[in-house]
C-alpha cells in the first residue's frame, strides 16, 4: 500500500490589519530608518513564543496526541504514549513518525489530536497586537503545529491580521518528502517561497534547535526564553548562533542591544 503524503500546498494567506507601524523615533532594531527594502522579514514560532502554551494548552495537546495515537494505532494508553514521546524526539513531529511507519491519514490525525476548544486555555503577553503592528517588517508565522489551531490561537488572540502568511505543519511538505522544524532544507524552501534573502529574516523562536537550524540557513536569530519550553536549553547565556535573548514579544521593541548581523 503506498505512503499517504500531503499535497504540496502553499501557505495560508492572511489579510493584515494595516502597515506596520515603525519603532517610535522611525527606527529599526539595527538603527536605520525603515524601508521595505531594509526592514527584517519576521518568522515567528507559535507555542510558547507568542502565547504561554505551557500555562494549560501543552497538557491538552499530549492527552489529544496521546488519544490519537491510542484511536489510531489501536494501542494501550502506555504505548501510546511512549511511542508519541519517542517518535517526537526523534523526528521533531509525532506525526512524521506515525506517517513514515504507520500509513496513517494525517489530516484525520491532526483534527483528533488537536480538537479542544483553546478559548479558556490561552494566555499571551499584554497588548500583543500593538507589539506585533509596532515591530516594522512582514511577518509570517512558521510553526510545526497544525493550521487549524494555529488559526485558532492567532484569532483568540486578535492577531491573526498582523501576519501575512500561514505555515503550519500541513504545508511542510516539498520534493516529496514531509519535513517540518528543524529542517534546514524547509526553512531555506521558505525563504524562497517568500522571495526573502536569509539575511533579512528573523527567526523567533522558543526551540533551540531550531535556531541552530536557522543559523545555518543563514537567518538570524532571536530566542524567546520560557522556563516551560521542553527544548530551550541554555537557560544560561546565549549560544554563539542566537543574537538576541528575550523573554517576551515585547522585548523586542525595547532596543536594548541590538541583532548581530550574520
């Protein structure tokens, strides 16, 4: 029986609010005045970078994973667990792991692991949209989790107009192969798919290993610390691949230091 794959779907577009206001004082992040030309494309990462998923939404999303797997695969609560642990860690997506091993429909699993209601669980930083609309350049949100509850997260929060384009785990598929964060591969088809050089896009993101990965893609980097983040390691300092540390969204419009240039 052959392999399900997804189709090869371009992002989701996503009418903005309005033009990107500049910092105050028409600066950027790196001192120049704003242009198209010079203002940084934004590559936001989803849980735990623009909302607290550790405050409840994680504990919904393994108790879904887990039943998914357990409805799926007709396991045991124990297995099923243990083999969405397992397939995580080592593919960055339990789902990746399910469709290379199992042959399973992974729009059916997406909507089963995912279908709680985020409404009472979302918890964000203080006036987020103004952050976001204040940061000068594009932004596209970039997260391994799925494009419905992205949507739904994003539309909570009322910033779903800030971002231009959708990437949710649905369209990280490219030259047949499914191949979500911490792909280099994916994050390069990104830039292109976007018309973006590397050096004008930022990644910020939670996830430590995928700001290595981005280095490597020639991004540059900011790190949104939370204590709660599986994979944030360096709690302590700052890796050589990440130019700038912060603890929240709004971190970013405080100047304090600058980015490094790649």
């Amino acid at each position: 029986m052959p392999r399900l794959r997804f189709p090869q779907h371009p992002p989701v577009r996503s009418r903005r609010a309005g033009v990107h206001r500049p910092l105050r004082g028409g600066h950027t992040l790196s001192g120049a005045t704003p242009t198209a030309r010079q203002s940084p494309v934004w590559l936001f990462d989803l849980d735990n970078t623009l909302h607290d998923t550790s405050h409840k939404i994680f504990r919904e999303i393994n108790i879904g994973m887990t039943a998914a797997v357990m409805e799926t695969l007709e396991l045991d609560e124990a297995t099923a667990s243990e083999l969405r642990t397992r397939y995580y860690r080592r593919y960055g997506a339990t789902l990746l792991g399910l469709v290379r091993h199992h042959n399973i429909d992974p729009h059916a699993f997406l909507q089963r692991s995912h279908a709680f209601d985020i409404a009472p669980l979302v918890k964000a930083e203080r006036g987020l949209r103004d952050k976001l609309n204040r940061l000068p350049g594009r932004k596209v949100l970039f997260t391994n989790a799925p494009l419905h509850y992205a949507r739904a997260v994003l539309k909570h929060l009322g910033i779903l107009r800030c971002f231009d384009h959708l990437w949710g785990i649905e369209q990280m598929q490219f030259l047949g192969r499914f191949r979500p964060k911490p792909s280099v591969a994916l994050m390069r088809h990104i830039l292109a798919h976007e018309g973006v050089h590397p050096r004008r896009a930022v990644l910020v993101e939670d996830t430590v290993e995928n700001l290595r990965s981005a280095r490597k893609a020639g991004l540059r980097t900011v790190h949104v610390f939370h204590p709660g983040s599986p994979f944030g390691r360096f709690k302590n300092g700052r890796p050589h691949f990440v130019d700038l540390r912060v603890n929240c969204i709004g971190d970013l419009l405080l100047q304090k230091r600058p980015l490094r240039s790649v």
